[in-house]
C-alpha cells in the first residue's frame, strides 16, 4: 500500500518540533485513529496531558462524544503508521484496517494499540476550545510500553519532515 | 509485550528540550521545559506547562510573554546544567553562560539554539501541579543550530547502551525480568508511581481550573 503523496499541513507548518503519535478514540459503535504532534504533559499529579485536536474531525466528534481517548507514542520505524493516518478522514477510511495497526478496547471502549513504543488511556478532565483546535486535557489512568520496541526512541516531527523529504520549516516571522 | 508504565516519565509524551525564558528584575530567568507543543495552526499557537513553584511563571504572568528556545542535541551540558540551578538565582542565562538579546518587548531570547520564538500569552491556568499557558508565536528567529537535531528529553542514549537494551528488550529478557518482578511486587498505578519521585507537589496541588469548560 503505498503511502499518501500529500503531506499534512501538521508537518509542512508546524514551528515546533516533538514527538509523534497516534490518538484513538471510540463512541457509538464507531472507532478512529489519526495522527497526532499536538501533545504534551500537562501535570505530575493529577497525572495529566493534553492534546489539541481540530474540530470537524471525526476524532474530536468522538472524543467529545465518550469522554476518553487513548494516545499512542510512536518510536523511529513506524513513520508508515504516523503518515498513513495523518491523512484522510476517518469518516471514510477505516484506519485500523487499512493500516494494519492491531489494538484492544479497555473496559472505558478506549482502543489502545499493541505495538506502539506506549499507549495510554485518557480520561478527559477539561476541554477548551481555541482558535483552530480543541485542547483536550486528560487524565492517565492507564499506560503501556511495548517492550519489543522500547529501546527506540520515540519519532519526532522532525524526523518525519526527513523521511518524506520535507524541508524544515525555520523561516523567521 | 505490553507492561504497565508506573510513572509520568515512562509514557515518553515529554520528547524534546527546550529553555523557557522571561525578564526578570535583575537578569534573565531560564526554566528547562519538556512540556511544549503547539495547539494551533493559524495562527500558530503554543502551550507550555511550567511548575509555579518556579519565578518563571510570576515572571511571564506579569510581562505576558514568554521566550521559547529550542535546544539542539549538541547542547546536553547547557540542559543537564539547567537541572542544578538554584531556583531564586536572579539571572540564570548569566549563570549558564548563555548569550541573550531582547524583543522590543523585552523577552529575552536564547542567541545559541535551533530557533527562537516569542510568546504572547492568550490564555494561562493551573492545571494539576503545574500551570498552563497558551500563547501566540509572535516572533520567529531561526538561529546558528538550526540544522542539528533537535535535543532529546533525557539526552541522547550512548550507542553501547542502546545496543544492549535493544538485545534484553528483543531476546525476551526484559519481559522476563518484568514478569517475576511484578509477580513478587504488584506494580503501583501511574498515579502512585509518579506521586514517589514528586512527593512536595502531592500536598499542594491545585485543582484543575481550566478558563472554560
């Protein structure tokens, strides 16, 4: 299967680089994965993280829907996985199949996925709403790492930017 | 294998290093900050989530801009060095030996780095133990590392290292280890976990109090 010819807006203007991964989300019998670089911790204790999701996207109708997500950090040698589902909407294209990506539902019907370098189950706390996305923040109540991969290091915007040859972004504004 | 993660830190969401920047009355104030991304696309915004117990944060409520540097991997000395700072010295770039120049604003920026922004806060709140900031990328300055990788969370891993943990993590090593551990030691819940390595932040946490619902 060969990977999309358009690369996201996420990885052609983002100004920050960090790291990778992969955002689930479950509600109504429907399931969706997309790809995300808008994240980081939030809190120590409570043990919190957000993420910043753009309305009108079938994870955020979901998210918003249950309540829960599931985040996955991705790790050098899943790059497929990060553009395969970074592009195209959920709403047509079932992911988990067309990408292969294998996971189980927690009992909250959160899908965490089995070979990501972790993943984590996020309770949302508090959302807020910006100017072209939502923050959701989130709380861990359960997380993972695979140990098969847990050696890598987890895939940075950066290194995403080389694998598809797009040039960095460091103009100056 | 999939083994329970029993801290923060094990989740691998804090990824690169930057230094925070802000004015302050007798220097300039620098924070190490693992905790950034961006939350917007256009305009494009930034969040960062400092520790209040730091002057950092008194410093940027009052200014409403802060400074973001992107650390480049060459710089491990300066981000380690970062770590033993004593949290009230009055100017800590001073104290690191690092070059700054200032906005017009007066937001002190990092010379030595992969890029350099400039934040105008939109919108701050506590979250947890930690406190939120949204801001606006108001100026952009690419500096002289801009071409390195950027500076891991934690460091770059020596080759010798990774090398032997790539060999217990795939021979089944690793998930042995893990399996007769928790058999004798059930493992804590990432609350637990994590409330061990922060135990000041336990007793004063704030609530969560997000600017809108």
């Amino acid at each position: 299967m060969g990977l999309p010819t358009i690369v996201s807006p996420y990885l052609a203007t983002a100004v920050l680089d960090g790291g990778v991964g992969l955002l689930t989300s479950a509600a109504r019998g429907r399931i969706n994965v997309m790809t995300a670089s808008f994240f980081a911790e939030s809190s120590h204790l409570p043990v919190l993280l957000r993420v910043a999701v753009a309305p009108g996207t079938l994870t955020h109708e979901l998210v918003s829907e249950s309540g829960w997500f599931g985040l996955s950090v991705l790790c050098k040698g899943q790059e497929e996985w990060a553009l395969g589902c970074g592009s195209g909407s959920g709403r047509e294209i079932p992911k988990f199949d067309r990408w292969g990506i294998d996971y189980d539902l927690t009992s909250n019907g959160v899908p965490l996925l089995r070979d990501a370098l972790t993943t984590s189950e996020c309770r949302v706390v508090a959302r807020v709403p910006l100017k072209d996305h939502t923050l959701f923040v989130g709380e861990i109540v359960a997380s993972f790492t695979q140990t098969r991969r847990s050696f890598r290091d987890p895939l940075l915007v950066s290194e995403l930017r080389t694998y598809v040859g797009a040039p960095m972004m460091t103009a100056p504004c | 294998m999939l083994i329970p993660n029993t801290t923060i830190w094990h989740t691998r969401v804090q990824n690169v290093d930057s230094l925070l920047t802000a004015a302050g009355p007798q220097g300039t104030e620098v924070y190490r900050l693992a905790t950034v991304c961006q939350v917007g696309l256009e305009p494009p915004l930034v969040s960062i989530s400092p520790n209040p117990e730091y002057p950092i944060c008194s410093l940027i409520d009052k200014a409403g801009y802060f400074g973001l540097n992107l650390m480049a991997e060459s710089q491990t000395a300066i981000v380690q060095r970062c770590y033993g700072m004593p949290r009230h010295h009055p100017d800590k770039a001073a104290l690191l030996g690092l070059r700054v120049e200032h906005t017009d604003r007066g937001t002190p920026l990092l010379l030595e780095c992969v890029q350099s922004l400039e934040v105008r806060v939109e919108q701050a709140w506590n979250s947890g133990d930690h406190r939120t900031y949204i801001g606006e990328v108001v100026v952009r300055q690419p500096r002289g590392l801009a071409q390195e990788r950027s500076h891991r969370f934690g460091g770059r891993t020596p080759a010798a290292r990774r090398l032997l943990k790539r060999i217990v993590c795939q021979s089944g090593a690793y998930d042995l280890l893990f399996r007769i551990r928790h058999r004798h030691r059930p493992p804590l819940t990432i609350e637990q976990g994590t409330r061990q390595h922060v135990p000041s932040a336990a007793s004063e946490a704030s609530p969560h109090s997000p600017p809108s619902q």
